[in-house]
C-alpha cells in the first residue's frame, strides 16, 4: 500500500507552526517538527484502527452478480483499474469509462452492459469472481492540472493572441492553472488533453491576452485515466452552453478536505509528544477509573479537582466517530 500522501502525515509542520499552541516551537526546526507530525499519523492510525492517508491499493473484490462494486475503500481519490481475475488468461479489463464512481461511498458502478464469454457466465460483475481493484483513497492530496497542447482552428474568435488555462476538476473541487499565450489566425482554438488521475471533468478557461480574469469557455468531461488524449474547440469566449460565466479559479480545491478532528487531534497528539519530550507531562496529572474506563486528567489544582482532559484523551474523543468498529 504505497503511500501517495507528502509528506505522510495529516499536517505539516507549517501547518503545525501556524495552529494556535500553547508552547513555544521556535527551538524545533521544520524536519524536526515534521517527523513529530508524521509519528503523530501512526498515532492517528492506531486510534481509527486504520490507515485514511491518501494511498493506492490493488484490492482483491469479489462480485455480488450486480451492477455496483463495493470498494471498501473511501473516500476514492481514483480509480486505475478494474480486472476481472481468470484462470489462464490476464483477466478482462473493466473500461473506467464504462463506469460511474461514486467517491464519497467507494462505489463503482457499471452502466453498460458487459458480456463475459468462456468462463460460463454472462453477468455485470460476476458474482463469487474475484476483481482486481486498483484503488486510490484517503484524504488531502490534490490531483493535478493535466498536460494540455493547442493547435490552430477555424471559428469565430479574433485573429490574435489569447491567454489559456486547462484545470482538472474532481469530485471535491478543481485545481488552478498556469496560463499559456496561444495565437490563433484562422479564429479558434482546438485544446488536446492528456487525461490525469483522479480527474472527472476538464475545464477551458480564456481571455485576449493581457486581460483579466479568464473566463470558462469549454468543458471537456472524461474519466479514463490512460494517455488516450481528448479534445475542445473553442471558436469563441463564451460560456458553455447553458451554463454561468465563471473565472478561472485561483485556489486548488481538488484534494477531499481533511476532516477538523483529523487536524486538531494531531495538534493535540504533537503537543502531547513535545510535553513529554520535555517533561512537562507529568505537572497536575491524575487517572480516573470508571466502569473499566480510564480517563487521564491535567489539573491546575493539583490533586484537589479536574481541569481539561489530557490533550491524547482529547484527540482519541474527536477521533472516535471515525473508527473503525466490528464485531467478532
């Protein structure tokens, strides 16, 4: 399970200087305090009983005779491949342009028929077959803007000199672009995407060159992750039909935003690691015993009365509705 996530942890260490603290940081220096917050994502995984950093996977799944596939997995950041595993052979590919995903659940589902001829059954994903699924998920990596090339066409734009942006836009938001001067004599421009990972739509954004903001002028929607490139003409700068104006944007909402508790329980985590490391942990410290529960206190009354629960009881309590729980 290679992880996709860098750094592989639920913060950075900048992002952990800029948190509200209650000690001084100044003495620890960013790779120090990035290995805190990396160890502090082992903590993370103890806690939820699993690992929710991004990474990719080949998952092992066996089919139900429907049409949806149950990943296991979630949230989907993409999905590479969908195999069906037989004997002899390297198995059927599933086209992931055949497929709508559903990146919140961790579902795929199938919306053309497939045919499967040889091994005995004709079904969607055949039940008790065993699929190859090789899967990205977790939280906080931004997917890419995809390569892109241009070339002269004929349409209804101005001879001249224009300024271009493509952006990828995923199930959580789009990412920003860096903008390329394109001349075009003939009056359009036809746009060459190489598709990208984790990418359901491309977008176009253009203005005569100089001219602020660029504005949506096509929509390319694909989402088949392969070098197959696919193409828009824009003859003009107006919006997609039927659709508002919008400028191109300028901050990368592409990643699946990290939960709250995931970044506050690190915070508490790492300052509960730097308070050890420095051993302050052990000022106004009582335990609690109840009903089999253990619950670990930090008073300024010394023995006299509870203050606030120790910071890694307050980071386990924010990560409990995201653990993993089963019954045996």
């Amino acid at each position: 399970m290679p992880l996709i996530a860098n750094p592989p942890s639920y913060i950075t260490a900048a992002q952990l200087r800029a948190m509200p603290l209650d000690y001084d940081l100044s003495s620890y220096t960013d790779p120090q305090l990035q290995d805190i917050c990396n160890r502090v994502g082992g903590m993370i995984d103890a806690e939820l009983r699993r690992s929710l950093l991004a990474q990719e996977r080949n998952l092992c799944i066996y089919g139900t005779g429907q049409n949806t596939l149950e990943l296991g997995v979630r949230p989907v950041i993409w999905v590479r491949e969908l195999r069906l595993i037989q004997p002899g052979t390297s198995g059927y590919v599933i086209p992931i342009s055949q497929t709508m995903i559903d990146y919140e659940r961790g579902e795929v589902t199938l919306y053309s028929p497939l045919e499967l001829q040889g091994i005995g059954t004709v079904s969607i994903f055949p039940r008790n077959v065993p699929i190859l699924a090789v899967v990205a998920s977790g939280y906080g990596v931004a997917v890419s803007a995809p390569t892109w090339a241009h070339a002269d066409a004929p349409g209804s734009l101005a001879p001249g000199m224009y300024d271009f942006a493509v952006t990828t836009r995923t199930e959580w938001g789009e990412t920003t672009a860096t903008t390329t001067v394109v001349t075009t004599a003939l009056g359009g421009v036809m746009i060459t995407v190489t598709p990208t990972l984790g990418a359901s739509q491309y977008r176009v954004f253009a203005a005569p060159h100089g001219a602020t903001p660029l504005t949506l002028v096509a929509e390319i929607s694909a989402t088949t992750y392969n070098t197959t490139p696919i193409t828009a003409l824009v003859t003009n700068l107006n919006a997609p039909t039927g659709e508002f104006s919008e400028n191109l944007p300028t901050v990368d909402t592409s990643a699946h935003a990290m939960p709250f508790a995931f970044t506050e329980a690190a915070r508490l985590y790492a300052l509960s690691m730097i308070f050890e490391q420095n051993n302050l942990a052990n000022r106004g410290v009582q335990l609690t015993v109840s009903d089999g529960k253990r619950t670990g206190w930090r008073s300024t009354e010394g023995s006299s009365g509870k203050g606030a629960p120790l910071y890694a009881v307050q980071a386990a309590s924010l990560l409990a509705p995201y653990a993993l729980a089963a019954i045996f």
